[in-house]
C-alpha cells in the first residue's frame, strides 16, 4: 500500500497559518473540559488544592500514563489513595519509608513491576527532602538562552536517575553502580532529551506545571502553572496520537517519535502562537484519543476515507487528507445556462 508524500513543515502564506490556526481553535472549543479532563491524567493532579500536593501527583502520576488510559487509571487511583491517607501526595513522598514501599509493590503496571514504582517514589520524596519543590530542579536547570526545556529536562532527570539509584540501594533493591544496571521498569520512567527521546511523559508533567490556567471553560485553562519557566520554551507531549495528526497537518515531515520530531512539531505550533505554542496541544491530543480520526498515515492516497468522518472533524479544512476529501464531495455548480 503506498504511503502518501511526506508534507512540508506547517509554513507557506498567512492564508495557510489562518486556516490550520481557525481549525485548531474551532477543535478546542468543540471538546468539553470537563468531560476531557475526566479522562485526563491531570484530575488527579487538580484533585488538589494545596500547590505542593499538585506539584507531587501530577509528577507521579506523569510518569505512569502511557499505554490505554483504562490501563493506568486504577494504578493512579490506587497511588493517590495511599497518599490521601498519609497527608496528601507531597507529605507522602516525603516521608516515603518501607510501609509505603510494601503497599506500592503491590501494584503492576505493563513492564513495571511494584519495586520500579516503589524506587520511583522513593526518588521522588529524596528529591522533594533534599530540594523542597521538585520545580526548583527544572527552574535551575534553565538558562534564558535555551532554546527550549531540554537542557532543565536534561538536569532534572539526570538528578532523579541519582536518586533512583541511591533509593534502590536503600529499599535493599541490588547494588546497582550505574543507572544504566537498574531494572527496565524503573529506568522507564527516565528518559532524558540528550539520549534523543521524545519524553512524552516529562513533557506532559511540564505542560501541567508551566503553562498558566487560563478560563476553566477552555480545555486550553485546565493546566496548572506552578513552574517558573516561560510557556514559550515547552515542547509538546508526542505520542502517536499527536505525530499521525501533526503529520497531516503539515506541523512536521519526520516519521519517528524522537525529540527533534517533537521540537519539529512545537516549532511548527509556535508559527500559531509564539508565546504559548501548546495550547493546542490538550485538543490534539484528545482527538486522537477520542479515536474521532481514524485515518492512517499509510492510507492508500487513492482511496479515501469516508467524507462523514472529516465533514465532522474541525481540522478537515486543514488536513491533507481532509481537505481534499471535503473538496472532492462537495457539490458541483452547474454551468450557466442560456
């Protein structure tokens, strides 16, 4: 089956930037917040008041959302009532001990495995014991001359992986000397930018906590806004949903989920607006979760896909396969006649 011709990068006349741009605004005022956010892994971030306690879960909870969302939900349920009962998530990071370890090796997650989740809060309490926000790691990670989060990321995780590595040895896990000699499960939820991943999840915890809440009737206002870092440097959160609907609409040329294909993307959301480049990001992700486009990106150019599908999508007029599937049903005028 023969692919279609990769796109240009979202670029070209302010006519082609006004249509992608008027599509993704329509989309986000399609998408109901709260319906969205009831299937997000952000309410239980916002299930806080306390910006410590949504600081902890959303960065917990980050680091197990990938795979079907009606996989991880119960595991991030199940975390986040262990913590309600010891103080909320911060308090319960903080004062991780063996107890908490012993009720969180209980749970499995895909190839995680209790213990890599149990090292993983250890982690993150010995970061929040030795650093007081784990916000402080990102903001002194980041220099006004970076061009993006990168290089913050970079220094957080590289810090965690530290960490990870101590509190292995402290839940008597091994004498692993090396991050790399740590279990697969555990080393998952650290991925770094300088090792080419695209760090989905850290981009998503950092999506939550830089971009400031705006109207709560707007599923572009749910984020939360606790970081110190500009909304302009973000990158956008790529998994396969975000890569198949940027790739038809021109966002990007690359086919990988790796970190340049991400920064590729975000560039091309920055051509929509500068300063907030990802606040389409909530949208475009939901729609493809919501399985709304069911169109591949190795479809047959010759056939095309239903027109009820992309007469119901707001980015139709925008798509590369949408457009022209919309121009080619719509009706012919007729010759004047006489």
């Amino acid at each position: 089956m023969p692919a279609l011709p990769p796109p240009a990068p979202l670029s070209g006349s302010p006519a082609r930037l006004r249509r992608v741009r008027t599509a993704m605004e329509e989309l986000g005022a399609q998408l109901d917040p709260a319906e969205r956010l009831g299937q997000d892994p952000l309410a239980f971030a916002r299930a806080w008041a306390d910006p410590a306690d949504q600081e902890a879960a959303a960065v917990l909870c980050s680091g197990l959302s990938y795979g079907r969302v009606a996989a991880f939900w119960p595991v991030l349920r199940t975390l986040m009532g262990r913590a309600a009962e010891r103080g909320g998530p911060a308090a319960w990071l903080h004062a991780f001990d063996r107890d908490d370890a012993r009720v969180v090796e209980g749970l499995r997650y895909r190839f995680m495995e209790g213990a890599d989740i149990a090292t993983w809060c250890g982690a993150l309490g010995a970061a929040l014991r030795q650093h007081g926000r784990l916000g402080a790691l990102v903001e002194a990670g980041h220099r006004p001359e970076h061009a993006d989060v990168g290089p913050a990321l970079d220094h957080l995780v590289t810090t965690l992986r530290a960490l990870a590595l101590a509190e292995s040895h402290r839940q008597g896990r091994g004498r692993a000397t090396r991050f790399s000699e740590l279990p697969a499960g555990l080393r998952y939820f650290l991925p770094r930018p300088a090792d080419g991943s695209a760090c989905k999840r850290w981009c998503m915890a950092l999506r939550w906590l830089v971009r400031r809440p705006g109207d709560p009737r707007r599923v572009d206002g749910l984020d939360l806004g606790l970081w110190a870092l500009p909304p302009a440097k973000l990158v956008v959160p790529l998994d396969t949903h975000v890569a198949r609907l940027s790739w038809f609409l021109g966002l990007t040329d690359r086919r990988d989920g790796s970190w340049r294909t991400a920064q590729e993307i975000t560039a091309g959301l920055a051509r929509l607006d500068p300063a907030d480049p990802l606040r389409f990001d909530f949208a475009l992700a939901h729609l493809g979760i919501s399985g709304r486009c069911t169109v591949r990106a190795t479809a047959d150019p010759a056939v095309p896909p239903p027109r009820e599908i992309c007469q119901a999508c707001p980015l139709g007029p925008a798509c590369r396969v949408g457009a022209p599937t919309l121009r080619a049903s719509a009706p012919r005028r007729r010759a004047p006649t006489g």
